[in-house]
C-alpha cells in the first residue's frame, strides 16, 4: 500500500478574535486561504506492528500520529499498521497551520486506507478534536471560518479581493499558539464581540485585520523587521510568527520574495 496527499498551509486574510468563552477557548471569525506550499505525505505499510509517522527535521509530539490513533479508535478500523512519512514545506510553529494540515491528511489518507471515502462524515466529527484549524484543513481553499474554527463555510466572490500571489516571510523563532492568545488577553487586544466583524466580512468586506499580531509582536520582537521588509499591507500570519504580504502581480511578489532572504513565494489555492 502507497498512498500519497498533500498538506496546503493555510493564511488568515483576516482575523477576529472575540474574548475567551468560560471553557477558555477563543471565538473567531477569520477568513481561511490555502496556499500551494505544502506539505507531502505517503502512507505505507508499517515494518513493525505499530503504526509510526516520520517527519525528519521535526521533534515532540505529532498531531498526525493522533489523528490516526484517533481514527482507529473511533472508527474501529484494524487494518495493518501504517507509517506516515511527513516531507515538511511548510514552517513549523509559524501560525500557517501546517500540524493541522498534517492532522487533516492523515485523516484523509487512513480513511482511504481503510476503504473510506476521504470526505467520509467520521472525518468531520474527528477534526475538532485534533485542533481548530483542522476542520478547515480537511477540504483546503477558501473558507469563512466561525465559532472556535469548528464552523467552515467555503465562500467565493463575495469575500472580496483575494491577491494572486503571496510573499511569506518566516522567522527564525516559532511561536506558541496558547501563548500568543494568552499574550493578547494580557493586553487587552481580544474583542467584546464579533457579530460587526462577521457581518462586515459577509458585506464582501475583507479588512486587513489580525487580532493576534500585537500579541505575536509582543513575545517575538523580530516580527517588526519582518513587517518592515514587506511595507504596507504586510499581516502577520495568524498567531505567527510567519509575516505575509499579497499581490495583484505574481512577477512583483516572485521579484519581493527573490531579495528577501528566507523569503518564500507562493500563490493561493
């Protein structure tokens, strides 16, 4: 068995972020945006009798590995094990969800495995538990996303201006996301609520607005210079600390991304 997918990052065109709910957790209204970096996956046979994710060049825990022990367990499947092989194209810990892409192909791809359809219901039921990005991961593209990430409504033209191509311009720091929102409660930068900003959005209204950069900013000074790099209309990039910039001219944001060192060019997906 060989079976093969691929883990878009995601970019936050925009982010609300409502104060923490009494279970903690943070409501959001943010519109999602898969770009073509990406992660590749294969999912083969085990060569022992556990299954096993490999992802060179990444240490500690591995939300893939819980999506298919979370799979077996709610799905009964008790085929042979399996060993994923992560090949990493998007950064690490730099708020563009690329653990969560990861959770959500593995998703995908044991459900193939074990004779599922890829957009198989247990799918949907499985993907907030792994995390709140990952329920849009399941199916990339573009998605008004509510709630705590778990409400995903794919949208079209009426989101407004989406740019024809990206500059992504990581840090050398990865940032925690429970410590960028608890830096933003710190500071205050969260909001009261979000019903303004949804509406505003489903207006076709697509503000250059992340409730979370002032907190990333906060605990990783370097996203600055990023921010200067870039010029105006520069966002960091969810909780960060990943700064991007979009662009009408694909041939411009090539030309930005070539003179930035570390810089990454990328289009929308």
């Amino acid at each position: 068995m060989r079976l093969h997918d691929t883990a878009p990052g995601k970019l936050n065109l925009c982010l609300f972020v409502g104060a923490p709910r009494a279970d903690g957790y943070h409501p959001l209204v943010s519109v999602f945006q898969s770009v073509a970096l990406a992660d590749e996956l294969l999912l083969e046979d085990a060569r022992g009798e556990q299954d096993e994710v490999v992802c060179p060049g990444v240490t500690g825990p591995n939300l893939a590995a819980r999506a298919i022990a979370l799979f077996r367990e709610r799905s009964g499947w008790d085929g042979p094990a399996v060993r994923l092989t992560i090949v990493k194209r998007v950064p690490v810990a730099a708020g563009m969800g690329g653990g969560s892409g990861d959770a959500a192909a593995a998703l995908r791809l044991a459900a193939r495995a074990a004779g599922r359809a890829d957009d198989d219901p247990l799918l949907a039921e499985l993907a907030p538990l792994l995390g709140a990005d990952v329920p849009f991961q399941l199916r990339p593209g573009r998605a008004l996303v509510t709630g705590i990430g778990e409400h995903v409504e794919p949208v079209a033209g009426w989101v407004g201006h989406i740019p024809a191509a990206f500059v992504l311009f990581p840090s050398r720091h990865a940032l925690s996301t429970p410590a960028v929102y608890a830096e933003a409660d710190r500071l205050g930068t969260t909001r009261e609520e979000l019903d303004e900003a949804e509406a505003q959005v489903r207006a076709g209204h697509l503000p250059l607005v992340n409730d979370l950069q002032d907190a990333a900013r906060s605990l990783c000074p370097e996203i600055d210079d990023r921010l200067l790099s870039l010029g105006d209309g520069a966002l960091v990039a969810g909780s960060g600390p990943t700064v991007f910039k979009g662009y009408d001219d694909p041939e411009r944001a090539a030309a930005v991304a070539a003179g930035l060192p570390g810089a990454i060019f990328t289009t929308p997906c």
